[in-house]
C-alpha cells in the first residue's frame, strides 16, 4: 500500500513549530523553505547542488510548465522528477498566480481563466478541474488548489468577491484531485488583510478539508508590517495538525517573523534572483558585489559559511566575475543564498526543538544590525 501524506509536528515554542511531512518521495523537515524552479530548473543550479544547501522539496510552476514543455509531454518523459532529476519531494503551484498577473492578456468567469501565452500568444484555459489534471500530469507531491489572487491594495468588496470565487474554485479542486494515496492537495486561504474574511475562507477551507493550508494573497505589495499584521491571527484560524504554507515569502526577516508566528512552509525566487544580479544575502546583511570597495578584498562573503563561493572564494574574485558577466557567477552567488537561507531554516528548527527560539531570533537581528564587514 502506498504511504500517505503526513505531519508531524514535534516541538512547539511559543508560536514557531518544528516537524516533519513525510511523503513517499521523501521526508520534509519543517520550518521548510522550498528553491522555486520555475520552468523544471532552480536557475545556475544543478539539482545536486540544490540538494547539498540542505533543500528538502522543490516548487514547480504550472503555468510556465503547461506552456513550455507542456505537462503532456513531462507526463510521457516520466513525470518531473525524472524529467528534472530532482528525487526529492516537489510542490507545483496551481497556475493561479502567474495567470491572474497577466492582466490585459486573461479574461476571468466563473468557470475558469482565458488567457494569451506571454510567449506566443496561443490561447489558453485554465480552470480548477485543468489544473488538477496539469499537476496530476507532471506528477508533483504537493498539488495547490487554484485559486484567484488580487494584488494589494484593493477595496473590501474586490478582496470578498475574490476570496469567495477561490473557496468555490477550492471546492472544485477538492473534487477534481479525487483519492490519490501519497499524494497531497492544499488548499489557499485568501481575504487580504481583513480579519472577518480570511476566517470565512478558513472555515470554508476546514469544511473541504485538505491535506494542508496555505496562506495566500500576502507579499503582493503590502509590505511587511501588514504581512506580518495578517499573521499574527491568519495560521491560527488554521487546523493545527496541518502543514501551513505561506506563499511567495520572502527576505530573511520575513522568514524568521512568518515561522514565529505559526507559518512551517515558504517559498521565493529571491534567493535565487538576487545571486545572478550581484545582491548577496548574509548574517551580516546585504552585500552587493558589484560595489567597487570589493575589488581587491581577499576575504569571503562570510567566514562562517561553508558554501562554495565562500570556502573557496574571495570577494575580490566573485566581484571580478560579476562584472565580467561570466556564468560563473550566478551560479557561486546563488548557491551561497540558497545555502544561507536553508541555515536560517536549520538554525531555526533546532531552536524551536530546544525551546531557545526567541533567543535565536534575538542574536538574529542582532548580528544583521552590526551590517556588513567593513572593508579592507
């Protein structure tokens, strides 16, 4: 019999939450942060290399995959594990986002979303029963719900009309997904920044019942102080035994204030991003390597970080390749933030184990605060 989808939660601290969600392609540790691989790839990455930073799970995007290669063909080559190469638990958003973003290019009904390939203009619908089947087809672990996006700030009746569309499209989803042993369907829960909302959406999401909940509709140009204002009561309103995803999040302080107040899952292209434009996520802060001031600095990026581009080479070198425009350098600088974001995810899982995360945090933000090493 195959093994289903689980969660374990071991260790609680105040709000923060350590466990496992075991799959039978792998075990996931939780506080989680999944490298986004966009079109079957984590960008300068080769799979191993994103395994060796300490990554448990992989998130696919639908719509990228559904018009480039198709799923069609990824299902005839094996599925995107295999098509990939990555043996590890993968996630695939279900489309919603990236269609809702398209704007001038879709038109939105009950039934679903028409829109226009931003790379061909070929015509397209995406509907809840659709996007099961894309997922289905290139065989993730996690499959989401699809569901419906507005960007911030919108007014009350925008964010209501929408939130109620996904908890149907939600349902729609549920039914779709069917009984698929070992594998997972989450659930998005949406209403902005209203309170009264995103708990109708909870308990409409708690009725269907999923295998996990996810907190959409934040880091949508809210900023910070709202995000982290919604989260102060958004994981709480969802089940407790369950796997709490916030999407799209974020910068390392996101992280740190999302998982202490309940969140166990994340995901951001930011990581990976920022290494191929020269922006490096330290201990320390940000360092952008372009800056002249690194030129003939022999020093590493971070004494304490055992990554590649660290251990083996300087400043001086990878601000010299980044100007150069070499290869290399998006893949030295990406492995390094995928590295430190995958630290924050440990150092945080056994301080949630040991009850000391409060005090993790403060050392945190106190060692951001003193900024980058001053140079040479």
């Amino acid at each position: 019999m195959t093994q289903r989808f689980s969660f374990a939660l071991n260790a609680t601290d105040g709000k923060a939450r350590t466990g496992v969600i075991s799959t039978p392609g792998g075990d996931i540790r939780t506080p989680a942060f999944m490298p986004v691989g966009t079109a079957a790839t984590v960008k300068a990455m080769l799979p191993e290399s994103v395994a060796a930073t300490g990554a448990d799970i992989l998130l696919g995007n639908t719509y990228h995959l559904m018009l480039r290669p198709t799923a069609e063909r990824i299902d005839r080559l094996g599925g995107l594990h295999r098509f990939m190469n990555w043996d590890k638990p993968i996630l695939t958003d279900s489309g919603g986002f990236q269609v809702m973003s398209l704007a001038d290019l879709r038109k939105m009904t009950e039934e679903g979303v028409t829109f226009r390939s931003h790379i061909d203009g070929s015509k397209h619908h995406l509907t809840p029963e659709r996007s099961m089947e894309i997922q289905r087809l290139l065989d993730s672990d996690i499959v989401m719900a699809f569901d419906e996006c507005p960007a911030l700030p919108a007014d009350r009746k925008r964010i209501k009309e929408s939130m109620e569309l996904s908890m149907r499209w939600a349902a729609r989803s549920r039914e779709a997904f069917g009984d698929r042993p070992g594998y997972a369907l989450f659930g998005i829960q949406q209403g902005g920044l209203e309170e009264d909302l995103r708990e109708q959406s909870a308990k409409a999401l708690r009725g269907i019942e999923f295998d996990g909940y996810a907190i959409g509709g934040l880091a949508v140009g809210e900023g910070q102080e709202a995000m982290f204002g919604t989260l102060d009561y958004a994981p709480d309103q969802l089940p407790v035994d369950k796997p709490r995803y916030l999407m799209g999040v974020g910068k390392p302080d996101d992280i740190v204030g999302a998982v202490k107040r309940g969140v166990d899952m994340m995901d951001c292209v930011l990581p990976s991003r920022s290494g191929r434009t020269g922006q490096v996520f330290t201990r320390r802060g940000v360092v952008n390597i372009k800056n002249a001031r690194h030129a003939d600095d022999p020093r590493p990026l971070d004494e304490k970080c055992t990554c590649p581009a660290c251990s083996q080479y300087s400043r001086a070198y990878l601000h010299h390749v980044f100007r150069a425009q070499e290869m290399i350098s998006g893949m030295l600088l990406t492995w390094h933030n995928l590295h430190y974001f995958q630290e924050i995810m440990a150092g945080m899982r056994d301080a949630i184990a040991a009850g000391a995360f409060q005090a993790w945090e403060a050392d945190f933000h106190a060692e951001r605060a003193l900024g980058d090493i001053e140079p040479l």
